[in-house]
C-alpha cells in the first residue's frame, strides 16, 4: 500500500509552509506501509522553541486553507516538539536538539521518502546565492 495522492499532497503543502518559516531539515516520508493509522510523516527542525512555533501556525494555516484540520494536537515549543495530526498526515516539529536525541529519522529510514521542493531557503532565492 502507498500513500494516497491527497497525503502526498497535503505533505507537500505542509514542507513549503514549513520551509517558508525557514525549517530545516524537512522530510517526508510514506510510512503508510509501516502504519495503518497514517499515510505519511513529515519532519521539520528549528534552532530555537519561538521558531518551532512559527513553523507550527504556517503549516496549520496551509493546511486549514486546504479544508484539513488538525485532530490533534500535542508538545508544545516550549518543550521543543509538536505533533500536528491531520489523520493522513502527522506532521512533527521539532527543536533541532531533541530531532537528534530522539532520532525519529533513524527509526522510519526504511520509508520511502518523498520528494518535496528543494526547501534549502537559498535555493528558492537566486540573489541569496551570492
């Protein structure tokens, strides 16, 4: 079983919204093989608990604009992660520390991976690369 196109899709929505609040390293990944209570995952760092917020409210807010909300929601930036579960997808948001320490990439590796834009904040500005 694969993710279905409208997961692909909202995770897509969920990465550009991520990286426009300068996240770092996003991924995305269909795990819906592994688990049968969600299609796909997206993951998402920040330095410090006000940019993990900043991070959370785009992407509810791109994903509201798309008629998806949230069925829940858990951590908080103060405590470093959120979980954003939108039944389809499960966004998780996380200071860049506690992405290492609990190594959530290392644990889904064997997902498939999907593409989303090149995020990286200077390749979507030319005049940044100097």
């Amino acid at each position: 079983m694969t993710a279905t196109p409208e997961a692909v899709e909202l995770t897509k929505l969920a990465a550009a919204a991520a990286a426009d609040k300068k996240a770092v390293d996003i991924v995305a990944l269909d795990v819906s093989d592994q688990l049968v209570i969600t299609d796909c995952f997206m993951l998402a760092s920040a330095p410090n608990e006000r940019q993990v917020q900043a991070i959370v409210d785009a992407v509810e807010e791109k994903l509201r604009e798309r008629g998806a909300k949230p069925t829940r929601r858990e951590g908080d930036a103060d405590n470093g992660w959120v979980l954003l579960d939108f039944t389809d997808i499960v966004v998780h948001v996380m200071h860049t520390e506690q992405r290492g320490f609990y190594g959530l990439d290392r644990l889904w590796k064997d997902c498939p991976a999907i593409e989303v834009p090149d995020v990286r904040p200077d390749a979507a500005d030319p005049e940044s690369a100097g």
